[in-house]
C-alpha cells in the first residue's frame, strides 16, 4: 500500500523509503539462496542511512534470521524498539563496551582473543555462553585471523567459559568486478580448508550481495546481504538493479522555496562560478551538502519536477541549491522536485547520482544527512 507523499512540518525535504520495496529486494535474496540458508540483513550504518529500526521490523515480518551491525551503539535502537533476533557485532567491540555486549545481548564477531577472554571473564556462569563468530582474512587484507591460526583459535575458545563458537565467517573482497571471480575463488577454498577439521561444529558466512547474487559456492551457511535490499545491483556498473529483479527504494523530495527570473549574464551562487548565458529562471531548492548533496554535483546533477529534468546549476552551498528551469514554466513557489526516485516517466537512481559524484551507491546512501526527514511508507505483509 501506498500512502499519500507528506512532508513533515519544518523541513520540505525528505526521503521517502518504500518499506514494502525492502521486502521486496529481501523476497529476491531468500529464493536465491533457498529456504534453508541463514539470511541476516546488514542493517549497520542506520541501514546505510535509510533507518535501522522500521526496516529491521519490516524484516523481522519479511522472514529474516538475525541482522548485523557494525558497532554496539547501532544495536542500543534496536533492542529499544522491540528487536529480540540475534544482532551480530560485525567489526567487534573496543575494551570497556563487554557489559554492553552482554546486556544488548550481542553476538560479537572476533578477530583477536582478547576480546573473547575479556566476555568470557564478565559473563556470569549461570547465564547461556555468549555466541561468538570468528573471522578469519583469507584475502581482505582486513581484519581476522590467519586461517592457519584457526586450530589455535578454537582451541584457546573452547577453553573459555560462557563464550561458544557459533560462526567462522570471512569476507569477500571482489565479488563484485569480473575480474575478480579467481579471488572470490581463493578465499572459498581458503575458508573451506581453514574450517574443513570443525566444519560438524560450526557454521560458515562468506557471502555479502555480491557473493549471494553472483557466487552461488559462497552462500554456504548464512548470508549478509547489505546493499541488495537497499536497492542497488552490488555489480553496479556491470550491472543494474533491474537486471538483479531489485526495486528502487529510496526517494528525496523537497519543495521550491523561491523562484527568480534574472537576467542574461547574472553570475549565481559561491564563487560566480556559474554565468547565466540568456534570461533564466532560476529554482531555489533547501537542500545543500548538510543534506549529503555535495559540492561534487555541481555542474553534473539534475533534478526533476513536473515530470521534466531540469540542471543544477552554480555551486551547491550547505543548505540551498540552484536549479535552471527556465524550459519549464510550470515550476512556481512550492513546486515537488525530486532529486532522486521516479517523477513520471523520468528517474534518476542512485546509480546515477553515485556517478555524478564519483563514488558508489554505498555513498550516496550513507552520505545522507541527520537532519532530513525519513518517511517509511508501510510494508503490509
Ligand atoms: C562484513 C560485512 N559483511 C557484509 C556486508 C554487506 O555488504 P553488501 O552491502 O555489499 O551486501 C558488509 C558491508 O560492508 C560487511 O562489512
């Protein structure tokens, strides 16, 4: 279902996210890997700036097993708002946060066994041992240990009390590229090898989207698909989100706040970088870099309104942006522009945007600032 576009009082720019599109993305990811392996959403980051908490619930409804973050505080929302899947810790925790790993009730990912020695030493012995996943580099260059550690390892855990092995998990460093299909290779085989004396023992996760769309030996036990759900192809520019059957999830919306009509040879903005080449009207639009649309989409984005494209133009400044709509005379005071998402049949993705800055969609996504706005419109099962 979808309920009416609305803008909240205060602030006319927005995002708009289809909490029935992640569901949707989340659908395509469980028949690609099959009823029976562990999907765990990565949610870290506020789900890559989209809103950790109604989408964690969205997907609780949707089937997932658990979800990951990346540090503890991201977890504190979620446990508050009624989230009690497991939540994996993925890059750890630094010394001082083990009561807030317990009481959060996390499942820390370890890569140095301090870390497992100091849980083990403030875990009660009447409460059930924490579930710890080890990870292991076998070609990030990252963070883990040494597969050839691994028999160390386990063996130094097992040893621990209220700690127990859960999960040998690795992560993939090119999946993503071409050329990258002989990495994604090497590190199976090197987590096969590494874990093949536990594997009765313990579960395995290698695959991110990249590994779970395109490596089908490295589904394995559970997967962590981040940017899938979000809806951008992990292949991007390979390939796109509808060659992956994802759909679009996020819009930003905002208003005109002022329209001026200025004549030919009227420099605009920081900088009068821009020159008007004949008579314009010119948009103002209240969004700036404090919003995450950054100084690098000057003289390369474009916004849409009345169904039309129209370019930015100057320099975007922190809290107002210029646009050129002289070819749409339509466009008043209080006019929709999109600056990402679909108005009518024109679109502009995050895949577009991302090139315009010279990043990834990963980006465009986290770039997102704290003060806009975020509209969830409803998944209904
Ligand atoms: C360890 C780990 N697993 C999985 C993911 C999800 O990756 P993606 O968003 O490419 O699916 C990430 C994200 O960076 C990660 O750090």
């Amino acid at each position: 279902m979808r309920i009416p576009t609305h803008h909240s009082p205060g602030r006319p720019t927005w995002l708009e996210i289809d909490l029935s599109a992640i569901a949707h993305n989340f659908h395509v990811a469980r028949q690609t890997v099959g009823p029976t392996c562990g999907l765990y959403p990565v949610i870290k980051a506020n789900a890559y700036g989209l809103g950790a908490l109604p989408i964690a619930k969205t997907l609780t409804a949707a089937g997932a097993q658990g979800f990951c973050v990346a540090m503890v505080e991201e977890a504190i929302p979620l446990r508050a708002g009624g989230i009690d899947l497991p939540i994996v810790l993925l890059s750890g925790f630094i010394p001082g946060l083990e009561r807030q790993v317990i009481a959060l009730d996390l499942e820390p990912v370890v890569f140095d066994l301090d870390a497992a020695r100091r849980l083990s030493h403030l875990r009660a012995s009447t409460a059930p041992p924490i579930p710890v996943h080890v990870k292991i580099d076998t070609g990030m260059g990252r963070v883990g240990f040494d597969p050839n550690q691994l028999p160390e390892v386990i063996a130094e855990l097992q040893k621990l009390p209220g700690i127990r092995l859960h999960s040998i998990l690795s992560h993939l460093a090119r999946a993503d590229e071409t050329e990258g299909v002989q990495t994604t290779r090497e590190q199976l085989n090197r987590l096969e090898q590494a874990v093949a004396p536990f594997r009765q023992e313990v579960r395995l996760s290698l695959a991110n989207s990249a590994g779970l769309l395109g490596s089908p030996a490295t589904r394995l036990d559970w997967v962590r698909p981040g940017i899938m759900l979000y809806g951008a192809s992990p292949f991007y520019p390979l390939r796109t989100w509808q060659e992956d059957h994802l759909r679009p999830v996020v819009r930003w919306l905002t208003h005109v706040l002022s329209i001026r009509q200025v004549p030919a040879g009227t420099p605009l903005g920081y900088g009068h970088e821009f020159v008007t080449r004949r008579e314009s009207r010119i948009a103002l639009l209240p969004v700036g870099y404090a919003d995450g649309y950054g100084r690098m989409l000057k003289g390369r984005a474009r916004i849409l309104t009345h169904g039309r494209s129209a370019p930015v133009v100057g320099r975007i400044s922190m809290d107002l942006t210029l646009t050129d709509v002289t070819g749409i005379p339509e466009v008043k005071a209080g006019s929709r522009v999109t600056l990402l998402g679909a108005d009518g049949e024109e679109f502009i993705g995050i895949e577009e945007m991302a090139d315009w800055m010279d990043t990834i969609p990963y980006e465009v996504l986290c770039r997102f600032g704290p003060r806009l706005p975020r509209h969830h419109l409803p998944y209904i099962p």
